[in-house]
C-alpha cells in the first residue's frame, strides 16, 4: 500500500485532516530556495576540500601561489597563511573542509540560518585574501573568465543578498533586493557585473592570444570530451582577443545596467546574465575544474548563475505572514 | 592522500545508518507490522554496509559483482515506485517525490561500483584494495562528470532533508511525509492512497486527507495499522520517527557526495 500520513490525527478526527495536513506544508519561497542553493553549493565546497591534493603540501603551495603580483602589504600575510598550511596541511585542511561543510548545514538548518550566513560572510572574505589572493584585482591576472573577482567573494555577497530578513519585501522587485532594499541590491550588482567589464577590457586579456590561451589553458587534465570542447572553443578565439574582449565587456555593461531596466528588458539582461555565466563557467572555467581533480569550488559561473536568479524580477509583491516562519524567510508573490 | 582517519569515522557512520536501519526494520515487525517504510531501511542497510566496505578494506563483505546485482536491482525498484507516484500524482515527484532521493541514492552506488577503477595495487577483490592505510582516494572513477552530478545533485537532497527537518510542520508533501507513518506522533493515522486522491484540485495528494477507519474497533492504530499502540510508544517514536530515517539520508547523502568526489 501507498501510504502517506495525516500529522494531525486530532484533527482528522474532526473531519478536517484535508485542510490541517495542506496547511502543514508550504513550500520554500524563492529565497529559501536561493538560500538552499548556496547551502548546496557550500556543501559541494566543502566535500571538494577533503580530496587528497588539499591534503597535501601542494595545497599551501598552491595558496602561496595567489600572493604573485600583489602588494606586499596583502601578500606577506598570503606567504605566512601558505607557509603553516603546508606545514600542517592534515589538521588546517580538515578545519578548513569541515567548516565549509557546517556553513552549509547550518544555512539548510533553519534555526542555524543568519549565524551560518554570518560566518559564511566572515569565512569568504577570509578566503578571498588568504586562499585567492583578492581573486586578482589588484593585479593584471584577473578575468571574467578565470575568475574575477573571485568566486568566494560572491558567496559573500549572496550571504548579504539572501540575509533572511524582509525588511524590503514589499517593495522589493527581486529577491536579492528584500532584505537591503532594491537601491543597495541594484548597486551591489552594478560594481560587480560593472568590474567585469572593465576586468574584461584590461590590456593583458585583449592581447591577441589572451582568451585563446586562458581557455585552452583549462583543457588540461579533463575528460576527453571537455578538453575537445575547451580546445575548439580556444581555437574560436585565436587571435580574436581584442574583439572578443569588446564584445564581452559590451554584454557585461549591458548586464551591469539592466537592473536598472523596466521588467521586460530587466528580464532579458538577467537571462543574458546566465547565458554569459553558464558561457563562462563551461568554455572559461572547465566546470571549475573539478573534474580534473584538486578543484576547491565549482569556480564563479555557477555562483554568478546563482546570483543572477535572485535577480530575477517579479510582477507585483504583497508582504506576507511571517508568523510561522522562525527565520523570516516567508514572503509570497503573486 | 585523504587521512584514513577520515574514512574511518564515516565507515563508522555509514555502520551505525545501517544498524539504525536494521533496527527500524525491526522495530517496525515487533510493534507496527509492515510499515509500507521497509524497503526504504533495506536500501539504508544496504548503502550502509556496502559504503563501509568502500571507506575501510577491512569492512568489505561482499565481490563487486554481487554489490552491483543489489543496487541494480535497488535501482530498478525505486524506479518503479517513482514511476508509479508519477502516475498518481505527475511528473512533480521526479523533483520531490518521496522515493526520489532513493532511487538517486541507489543509482548513485550502481555507478560507483560499476565505474571504479581499482588501484593497480589493489589486492583482492574489487573494493577491499580502495580502504585501509591507503585510502579511497587511490581509486578513481569512470566517466567523472556522472560523480560531479550525482554528487550535486546528492547535496540538494541534503539540504532539502536539512530544511524540511526544520521548516514548520516538517511534513514536506510525499517526499517527506511517509516516514511519519512510522508513528511518532501520538495521534497520527495512516491512511490510503485512494484518500488522498480525493484532495481537490490544487491540494493534490501530496498529503493525507482521511484517517482509516480503525480495523480493530476504534482502538488508536500503530504505523501499519495492524497493532493497536502499546506503552512502548515512546521508543517506537525514537527509532520509528521521521527524524531518524532523514537523518539516516543525510549522513548517507554526505558521505555518498564525499565518496564521489574525492574519486572523480
């Protein structure tokens, strides 16, 4: 037999099982469903950081690695942070795997919702200068197709973005804007997709060879049939690096502004925003390379397809009972 | 390398899913009859052993071969109870149907013991060479973008336990609903199916909508509503409750999400 069960029994005593029971579920609104994506990207990191390469001295050399380039005053702490992960690299990687993998409890655990957030902000921006070396800006490596601005600061950002208060929920044309507000959530998104762009534009990633180098570069140690595809989009793009870069930046900017659009075109920039994400994440990141092995996050695409949805406008919002939800996180749409 | 330690206390976890499981099969013969729950706890105890074997050689049981037979044949099961919730209640349940995140996790293991590629060191059969002072890591897979789906999509199943586990009335339609049949709850009913397709449009039969009426003249029924409950509820509730299989999934969905990807 098929069963299911009634929560209530009292209440189906009385006749009314049909609507206790209905009553009992609702399903995760569209931030919580944000939410649990992150949660479920954060769990994807943290089981990646327990493979055997982070276990081993190559990780802190790896680390040591992202201080090239960058001013003395943010590198020196990189090189030190480097220097005692290479020498304890066992018990400071199984920290660093478990914490990540309790971030990601913690968002999907309702109680644990804003303390898990909180730490994840604090945990990313630590990442972001000891483990990517501020994802390059500060130097002439960074791209929106390797990484730029670097994929953990954008767990950050939809940490603050998906921050479980609905403040701005009456209002707020897209999720991302309903706990600070669509003026915050606009520039937010404005900076971001804006220094694309222009990381886009810089002069070592329009020099000719530039992209056709930085995505066959990614062919290394994949399958078969994702080197095949990163090398005939590579061969695409030879020698095509400063047309390649304008037209890119071109749709970063346009991405940049959209927000700021009526729905209909604010719309299409957001699905534009995918499609350039999903472009870069695939053909530029390899799928962060994590079917080569020794991957520690899926890289920014999937995190910029993520941010892209909570972008996503809505026709009209009405606030909604929150008496229910422990961590206010209701807040249905019509 | 992956400290074996690591493999070790997930081995240890993976064991102890299995004896929960074990005892909720039991349980549910001693104080509720057939719960309509059982092959869920089979396939728990299932997973749970094999996946010890994987972590630690010293906990293999049994060839490769005759791993692949059991979650082949898991596979196909759940596959079959998926497609009939499909047919009663659509394509939904391919997202949140209740067996869903079982027939991924059965697939899962399918995959992982017929895509391994032992160690060339490896001795004896199959898996035994993967754990121990070695570890798991030596192995690797076939065919690894299959690993990076299933283990996302192993992570989405976890947090969404995690979430309906916390969430208001944490009965999550069908996909959640079921194990609370095992009864922990004073007062809960099972019912038929047949019940619930009455639900109007719009509610769906997602959840239960009519208690049975009692088969033994009125007296509050246990989960498979062939015994009246007993004094001993309250560890029937322990070990029978929806908590207890979800977290039976979710310690089994990291540790599965862990295996994948420390093997691709």
């Amino acid at each position: 037999m098929s069963d299911i069960a009634v929560a209530d029994g009292e209440a189906a005593r009385r006749g009314n099982a049909r609507t206790a029971a209905v009553d009992s579920w609702r399903p995760p609104d569209a931030k919580r469903v944000l939410q649990l994506s992150l949660a479920a990207i954060w769990l994807l990191d943290g089981v990646l950081q327990y493979q055997s390469f982070m276990f081993t001295k190559g990780f802190g050399q790896m680390l040591a690695g992202t201080a090239s380039g960058n001013p003395g005053v943010v590198a020196s702490p990189i090189t030190w942070d480097a220097n005692l992960v290479e020498h304890h690299a066992v018990l400071l990687n199984t920290i660093f795997a478990t914490i990540q993998l309790l971030l990601a409890l913690g968002i999907a655990w309702r109680p644990t919702l804003r303390i898990a957030l909180a730490a994840s902000v604090a945990w990313a921006l630590g990442v972001w200068w000891f483990g990517e070396g501020l994802g390059e800006v500060l130097n002439s490596a960074a791209s929106p197709v390797n990484g730029a601005p670097g994929a953990v600061i954008i767990y950050a950002l939809l940490a603050v973005l998906l921050w479980p208060s609905d403040r701005h929920a009456a209002t707020a044309p897209f999720a991302a804007a309903r706990a600070v507000g669509a003026p915050v959530a606009r520039a937010l998104w404005l900076v971001l997709w804006g220094s694309l762009a222009y990381f886009a534009l810089m002069p070592d990633n329009r020099a000719p060879q530039a992209l056709h180098d930085m995505i066959a570069g990614m062919a290394s140690g994949e399958p078969g049939w994702l080197a095949a595809l990163e090398n005939h989009a590579a061969s695409l793009v030879a020698n095509q690096g400063l047309a390649a870069s304008v037209v890119l930046a071109v749709a970063l900017v346009v991405i940049a502004v959209g927000v700021y659009l009526p729905r209909p075109a604010a719309r299409a920039t957001v699905v534009l925003a995918i499609v350039v994400a999903a472009v870069i994440w695939v053909f530029g990141e390899a799928f962060g390379a994590i079917l080569a092995g020794g991957a520690t996050d899926p890289n920014s695409g999937l995190l910029l397809i993520l941010l892209a949805a909570a972008y996503w406008p809505v026709r009209t919002v009405v606030t909604a009972p929150a008496a229910t939800q422990p961590v206010g996180t209701e807040g249905a749409r019509a | 390398m992956t400290p074996s330690w690591i493999l070790d206390i997930l081995a240890g976890l993976m064991l102890l899913v299995a004896a929960i499981s074990a005892g909720r099969l039991v349980a549910a013969r001693a104080w509720a009859g057939p719960a309509g729950e059982a092959d869920i706890d089979v396939a728990h105890l299932l997973m749970g052993i094999a996946m010890a074997g994987m972590l630690v050689a010293g906990l293999t049981t049994l060839p490769n071969g005759v791993w692949d037979a059991i979650f082949a044949v898991l596979t196909a099961w759940f596959g079959w109870r998926v497609y009939r919730e499909s047919r009663r209640e659509g394509v939904r349940v391919l997202a949140d149907g209740h067996r869903m995140p079982h027939l991924v996790h059965s697939a899962a293991m399918l995959y992982m013991f017929a895509a391994l590629n032992a160690p060339a060191a490896s001795s004896g059969g199959g898996m035994s060479g993967m754990g121990g002072g070695s570890g798991m890591a030596m192995s690797t897979l076939s065919v690894p973008v299959v690993a990076f789906i299933f283990a996302l999509w192993l992570s989405v199943y976890v947090v969404l336990d995690l979430d309906c586990l916390s969430g208001p009335g944490h009965t999550r339609g069908s996909y959640f609903a079921a194990p609370a049949l095992a009864g922990a709850t004073a007062g809960t009913r099972s019912v038929s199916l047949a019940a619930a397709s009455a639900a109007p449009a719009g509610t769906s039969a997602r959840v239960a909508v009519a208690p049975e009426q009692p088969a033994n003249g009125g007296t509050p029924m246990s989960a498979g509503g062939d015994r009246p409950a007993s004094a001993s509820r309250p560890a029937r509730g322990l070990l029978l409750s929806p908590q207890v299989a979800a977290g039976c999934r979710i310690a089994m969905g990291v540790t599965m999400a862990f295996m994948l990807i420390i093997m691709i």
